[in-house]
C-alpha cells in the first residue's frame, strides 16, 4: 500500500498546469450614483456602465454564441456594487418555480452572477435572480467542479427587482460590497455569468465553459476590473436575536413540556477577508427538517448541513478527507449525542465561536470551538467539540491543508468509558486542481489519538481524475486502519483498504435527439487489512446513460456484487428476525433504469427501478417522484419509494414503503408556508411538518412549526410540539 501512495504523491505533485484564457473583461466604473432598485434601467448611470457582453452557449452546444441576447452593466460608489441586467427572450412565458428565495436554477428561467474576490479559482460569491425579482445567493467552494461545493444555505443581505417587458426581462441589483470579502485595493475580481433560458432551451455563459465541465466551475472566468482600487470598508456587525416559545408533549414517555428559549448569533467581519461568528444557547427548529430515506446497506447515511451557524467557509472544515468513506470532520455530528439506549437524540448546544476566512490571497484560517450541555438523564457528557485548520494555496488552483481536532469532555462522569473522554484528529491534505480543471485530485493522510490508542490508527488515500470532453477517468484509493476514529467525523466503515476505478467515454452527436450518451464501466473492491487483505466487497457496475435536447434524462445499469458478511446482518429490521449469517459469501447481480422528464413543464416526474438479487435473495425496487408547478404560487409533490426484499427461509422478508407529499405556497415574496408528510414503515413513522414563515423585514422572520409523529403499525402518536419563534437580523 505504501508503494502504491508513493506513486501517488509523485504523480500529484508532478502535474503542470496548464494556462488559463482570462479574454474576457469589463470595467466596473466609480460613479457616486444611487440607483433606485426598481429593477427598470431608466437612470443615466446606466448608459454611463460598461457591459459584460457576447454571451456563450452551454446547452445544447457550447460551440456557438448565445440565441438570445444577455447584458450585465456594473458600477460602484465605494459602498455599495450596483447591477443592472437586460435579458432577450423569445416571448414572456417565463416559468417560475415559485415566489421563494434562494429557488433552485435548473428548469426555470433565471441568472446567476459569480464572484471569485479572491482570484484563487477556488471559492466564490454567487448572487441570482429571475424575471419576477425572487433572488437568490449562495457560496461555490472547492473550485465549483463536481467535488465542489454548492451552498444554498447561505444568507447575506442585499437587494434585487425585475421587471418584465415585451420579448425581455431586467433587473437591478444592489449588493453591499460587505456582502463580500476580498483584499484592501484590489483592482480586478474574477467573474461569470449562467443563464437559464427555457424559451429557447438554451444556457448560456458569459465566460466560456465546456460542457463537460460544471457550469458554475471556476476555472472558467472572466475579469471584472474597477477603475478605483477597492478600499477598507467599516467592519460590519450582525446581531442575529431570537425567542422560541415551544410546546411539546411526548406521548412515548407520557411527558409535557412549554418553555421559553432565548438567544442569538453575531456576525463579526474581521478586516476584508475573516468572518467571527458567535452563538449561544442556537435553536435550529426552523431548519427545513431532513429527507427521510430507505437504507438497504450495512451502513450510515450522510445528510447535509442546514445549520446557517456552520455554513461560512464551511469547505475549509468539511472537505478534509473522503467525503464518502473518510470525512473527519462532519459538523452534523455537533449537536446530536446517543443516549443510554444508544438512539440518536438532539444534544443542547450551549455556544460556540467560529473564526473563518481569507487571511491574505494564498492563506486561509478556520477555527471553531463549541460547547455541548450535558445530560445526566441520558447519560450524555458536556463535551468540547473544536478544530483548527489552515490551507495554503500552491500552483494555479491547488492548495495544501492542515487540521486539528479535538473532542473532550473536562469533567468526569461515571458513565463515560476512559477511551471516550477524548479523541483527536490530526492531518494533512494535498487537493490538486489544474488551471482548466482537466486534472484534479486528492492525497491525504490523518492519525487519530484517543485513550489506549494502538498503532493501526491511521486514514490515508489517495484520488486522481482526468475529465475531458469525450473521456472521464478517475481512481481513489482509502485505507482506514480498524481503530482509527473520529467523533466529529462520518467514518462509515474502518478496517478497509478500498480502490475504485471509473472509466466514461462520452459521446456528442452531431444531429439527432440525444444531446449526449455515454458508456461507463465502475469497478469497486475493498479488502479487510486485518483479514489478510481478504476482499470483503466489490461492485462491477456498467452502465449508459443520455441526456436529450428537450432536457430529458434516461440511464440504465448493471452490477456484479460480491459480499462477504463480517457480521451478521438483518435488512428487514424485525426484532424476531434471523440475520443472515456472518463469515459467509454472497453474491448477487442488479439491474436498474432511470428516466426523468423535462423540469421546465408545469408537470414533471421521474422514476427508477430496480431488479435482481439480494445476497441470498432477490430484490424489486421501484421508486417516483412527481411534481406539479402553479406557477408562481405553489409546487405540490409526491415521493414515493416501494422496496420488497424476498429472503430464503428461515430469514425474514420486507416491504419497504417511504411516501412523501410536500406542498410549497409562495403568498407572496415574504409570506411562504410548507407542509411536508413522510411515511416510512422502516423506521415506523408517519411525521408531519409544517411551517408558516412571514420575512417581515429583510432576513427578519416569524416562524410557527408543527410538528406531528405516529407510530405506523399501531397509528397511536408518538411526539407532538409546536413553536412559534421571532428572529430578526440588525445591522450595526
């Protein structure tokens, strides 16, 4: 294994990347100018503007200019960047998903602006809009690439209307240059544009991107440069203050509770580039709640962070490790604890502090250090929970990352083991990204310390891809030695050695339907160090799939699984059941297709299924989604996932139901309410969710959620709770 890293370091660090084509460029002019936002450009400023014009084709071709006409005009006052769009369109049908901030892009008419502050091709602001003024913002990480991030869940304050006319739509954008973080006199940032276009069928991007490449990569940019160096602005200051009135009733334990809760964040810009953020005593019950799921395997589920607290430069703690096998860090994994009965309960944050940023154009710092409460009734210890972490960029987009964790309960409990007093984490990462982002890769090596800790503590790999547009080839290599662990961290499995290989040709028809298709072959194996290096896994999965010119999608694929059961396993989940047994082979084949038809339709769907063995069974899965657009008002869906797993006797046989209709109003842009039902006999629960929100001031809310759970078989409740809770953002 040793050998086989080696080669990997001198590959990585061997690569040289190649040059990139910055030709596009504009002037962002100084004009001591405030428009009103009204989204109609009738002010003189405006023709005083530069234009970011010539837009580029990204769908269906990225080889032509845009059909449709797109202008970006931009000026600043020292303050404040102002932004005034024009966008042609073949007639003013425009689908709208709905009034909502921060909507989703896909299938809907809309434009979106990116900011790289920092030049480094690697992080980015981005801010978006569509024709009826609904806004949106979010935060790019990790290059934009598909390893990159993409965060909706981050919130800043600025304004943005539009305006719709005759075969055209504009908008006017006024964004506090606070909004942003950048260095004292820069002259020039990086920037791009994508429009989604669903008259036309067309995207399209100021900057060209192929279209094997993300549309929102960063390693396709142009240039905005202003015609005066940007100064130090005052250090804003958010005070983010809430009151939580909740009741809630348990009807398990037969316990009533009403109480009060009171607390906040705080914002603090620190210079150009760092953010503190501060909390005490959060309360997270207005986070849209999670996505219930069918789980067939043997191991945990990964959901995303929805926390606002955890989202600023969020890459710079998460995106350590193997986001799928070895992520060291995993910030859901604060706030939640197992109690006595080893179940997953909510686990009180008392406060915590959070220092992130830009501390010069190669440097970055994240610090966080948070206090959880304990809970003697469930035998849960206040614990520290901290990290440290440092990433300097090297070469064009590269970067190389240092971090240190820490979780520590300081006072002794009789219920907690010495092994679990603390754990420690630390490590080093290499993140290759080459200047056209054709090579990127990943090299890493963490060690952890705990009580009593041994020697096969170790998590290293190693992961390499070449994309170009007829050919995607990657391979990523993981060992995670058996006692090798990360409380803070999502480690799904430990005791591996796993490589995986994944070969694509792709394929860009001149004529005909399909826009492209491509044949893909996946092979996965992972081997038990402690067993000899004996294989316990692997998957050969071929697959194809197309994507068509009207945005319709269909793929299909075939799997050669082998397992070998090192402990027994029970997929149906009954108490009675028999597991199948351990040390022991299976192996089985799967067949599966998928269709989903085109979002821009007031009606779309999508469905898969699949067919074939289970270990020593056979399996038929079969799952929908369905949804429903009145535009802009509101979106009505349905999931609906059936899994039926048939075992030999003496094991035991399911039907996995999961049935999800959600239901979205948009009364107008500050007054939304979203009811969400999900019924899932795996883990016997029938929940509901619903939630009425009034914006009444700028990121300023009255929230009221219900929450509602049933036991299925039975129908009796389970947990009952209602909370009315205010928040409001003030500026200082």
């Amino acid at each position: 294994m040793a050998k086989y890293l080696c080669l990997y370091y001198i590959l990585l660090f061997s690569i040289i990347a190649s040059s990139q084509n910055n030709d596009k460029a504009f002037t962002v002019k100084f004009i001591p100018e405030i428009p009103e936002i009204d989204g109609i450009l009738d002010e003189d400023v405006w023709n005083n503007s530069e234009s970011a014009i010539g837009f580029q084709q990204y769908f269906p071709s990225d080889s032509i200019l845009a059909k449709q006409d797109s202008e970006i005009k931009m000026f600043y006052d020292g303050i404040t960047l102002y932004i005034g769009i024009r966008l042609e369109s073949a007639g003013n049908t425009y689908v709208i998903p709905s009034l909502k901030r921060d909507f989703r892009a896909g299938g809907n008419d809309n434009i979106s602006l990116m900011f790289d502050t920092f030049n480094d091709a690697t992080n980015a602001f981005l801010f978006g809009i569509n024709p009826f003024g609904v806004i949106r913002e979010a935060l790019i990480s990790n290059g934009g690439g598909e390893s990159g991030g993409f965060n909706t869940s981050w919130d800043v304050k600025w304004k943005g209307e539009a305006k719709v006319f005759d075969n055209y739509y504009t908008a006017e954008l006024a964004i506090p240059l606070t909004s942003f973080k950048f260095k004292e006199g820069e002259t020039k940032w990086r920037f791009n544009a994508y429009r989604f276009d669903t008259q036309q069928n067309e995207t399209s991007t100021w900057a060209r991107i192929p279209q094997n490449q993300s549309i929102y990569g960063l390693a396709f940019m142009g240039e905005m440069k202003f015609e005066k160096p940007l100064g130090k602005y005052r250090t804003p200051i958010a005070i983010i203050p809430y009151i939580n009135g909740i009741s809630q009733k348990d009807f398990e334990n037969g316990t009533n509770k009403t109480n009060l809760k009171v607390g906040g964040d705080a914002k603090i810009a620190i210079g150009n580039g760092m953010n503190l953020d501060v909390t005490l005593n959060p309360d997270f019950s207005n986070v849209e709640v999670d996505n219930v799921f069918t789980n067939l395997t043997r191991f945990e589920v990964s959901l995303p962070e929805k926390r606002q607290f955890f989202v600023d430069n969020s890459d710079l703690f998460s995106s350590f490790g193997g986001g799928r096998d070895a992520n060291p860090f995993f910030s859901r994994r604060i706030g939640i604890a197992k109690d006595k009965d080893d179940n997953s309960i909510e686990n009180r944050i008392i406060g915590g502090v959070r220092l992130s940023g830009k501390l010069s154009n190669d440097w970055r710092l994240g610090v966080l250090n948070i206090q959880t409460a304990e809970d003697l009734e469930n035998d849960i210890p206040s614990n520290n929970n901290a990290m440290l972490a440092i990433q300097k960029k090297v070469f064009s987009r590269s970067n190389i990352g240092l971090f240190f964790i820490n979780r520590q309960s300081f006072k002794k409990y009789d219920f907690v083991a010495p092994e679990d007093t603390y754990n420690r984490v630390l490590g080093i990462d290499y993140n290759l990204a080459s200047a056209d982002n054709t090579w990127n890769g990943k090299l890493y090596t963490h060690k952890s310390f705990e009580h009593n800790g041994s020697n096969k503590d170790l998590s290293t790999g190693a992961f390499l891809s070449y994309n170009t547009r007829q050919l995607n080839v990657f391979t990523d290599w993981v060992y995670i030695g058996e006692d090798f662990r990360s409380d803070l961290g999502f480690i799904r499995r430990t005791d591996i050695f796993k490589f995986v290989t994944g070969l694509e040709r792709i394929y860009w028809p001149n004529s005909g339907k399909i826009n492209r298709h491509s044949f893909e072959l996946f092979p996965i194996f992972t081997l038990s160090p402690s067993l000899n290096l004996k294989t316990t896994d692997y998957t050969i999965k071929g697959s194809w799939g197309a994507e068509f010119k009207n945005q319709t999608k269909i793929s299909t694929s075939i799997e050669n699984n082998f397992t070998y059961l090192i402990e027994e396993f029970d997929p149906s989940g009954e108490d009675d059941a028999i597991p199948l047994p351990a040390d022991k082979n299976y192996s089985y084949n799967i067949f599966s297709i998928e269709y989903s038809s085109d979002r821009r339709k007031a009606f779309s769907y999508k469905f898969e299924q699949t067919l074939g063995e289970f270990f020593n069974g056979n399996q038929f899965s079969f799952g929908t989604e369905l949804n429903l657009r009145i535009q802009p008002k509101a979106t009505i869906s349905l999931a609906i996932n059936y899994d039926q797993i048939k075992l030999p006797e003496p094991y035991s046989s399911a039907n996995f139901w999961l049935i999800s209709p959600s239901f979205d109003f948009t009364f107008s842009k500050s007054i939304f309410w979203s009811t969400l039902v999900q019924y899932s006999n795996q883990r016997d629960n029938l929940g509901f969710n619903s939630r009425l929100q009034w914006r009444f001031a700028p990121l300023s809310d009255l929230f009221i959620v219900y929450n509602d759970n049933y036991f299925v078989n039975s129908f009796e409740p389970r947990n009952r709770s209602i909370n009315l809770k205010f928040t409001y953002w003030l500026n200082i």
